[in-house]
C-alpha cells in the first residue's frame, strides 16, 4: 500500500467540455486523456482528479485536500476571478499549491487578468496547453519535496 499523500487536481467549471469546443483557444484534448497524462506523470503518486460546475463542491474539496492532500493542482476556471470563497479555502491549505489554466489569461481580454487564486498560489502556470498538466504534475512533485508554500 503507498504511503504517499495524493495530489489533488482540481478543475473548474466547463472544463469538462474541452477537446469538444473553442479547439482554437483551449486545443482538442479531452479531459479524460488530461487525466491519463496526469496519473503517467505522477508515477507513484496517488492523484484524485476531479472536475466540478459547482463552486460549493470545489471548496468542499480543496477541505478534503487539507485534511488529505500532498498539494494542489487547481484549474479553477471561471472562478478564477470570482471567487473569493475559493480563496479563502485555498488560504487554509499548507501544502503546495499550482493554479493552472490551458490558456495565457494575460494575453486574453482584461477581465481574464485579475486572479484572486494568484493571491495564495505558491505557483501559476499558464499558455502551456493540456500538456502543460503532466508538466504541473512534476513541478508539484519538485515543490512538495523542497517543502514549499
Ligand atoms: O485556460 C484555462 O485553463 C482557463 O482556466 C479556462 C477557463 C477560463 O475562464 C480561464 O480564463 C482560463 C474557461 C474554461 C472553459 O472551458 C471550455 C472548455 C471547452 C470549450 C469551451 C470552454
């Protein structure tokens, strides 16, 4: 049995539509196959990947990751920018923490530029596709074993 802790990968609403629409902004990989790329990157790392439309189910995971997790991996999407209950959750959390998005929101409209997630991330990635997930799988590993917050 590992003894690891997991990895929470979390995603925001609609995500759960990629590879389906908008091909040209967020490509044509399915979130399934994130998923895939994710748990071949984390090795022997235990990964709970999940995906929600719901702000209240996102925060109630993100307690269950402080309770649990090794570190966090969240692609909050539209919530990035509303939500300061997500980041009110996301303070509480002692481990490493990533915010993800598929896209470069800085190079998007104005309203995409203002993360509240940012304001506790200990790292933000972002323009590097869905390949840029497995990617955020390592660089977690690397932050939890330099212990950082
Ligand atoms: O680039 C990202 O990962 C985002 O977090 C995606 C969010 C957007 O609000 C952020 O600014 C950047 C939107 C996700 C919408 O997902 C879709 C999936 C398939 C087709 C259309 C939208």
């Amino acid at each position: 049995m590992s003894e690891l802790k997991p990895v929470y990968i979390l995603n925001g609403p609609n995500l759960n539509r990629l590879g389906k629409r908008e091909p040209e902004i967020y490509g044509s990989t399915t979130l399934a196959e994130i998923e895939a790329m994710c748990r071949e990157a984390a090795g022997e790392r235990p990964v709970e990947f999940r995906q929600t439309n719901s702000e209240e189910k996102l925060i109630d995971w993100v307690h269950e990751a402080i309770d649990e997790g090794a570190g966090i991996i969240i692609n909050p999407a539209a919530f990035t920018f509303t939500s300061l209950a997500l980041l009110d959750a996301l303070k509480m959390f002692k481990e490493p923490i990533i915010e993800f998005h598929i896209s470069n929101i800085h190079r998007r409209e104005p309203i995409y530029h203002k993360s509240y997630v940012s304001m506790t991330a200990t790292a933000v990635m972002a323009g590097l596709g869905a390949e840029g997930y497995p990617v955020a799988v390592q660089a977690m590993e690397m932050l939890i074993k330099a212990k950082k917050r």
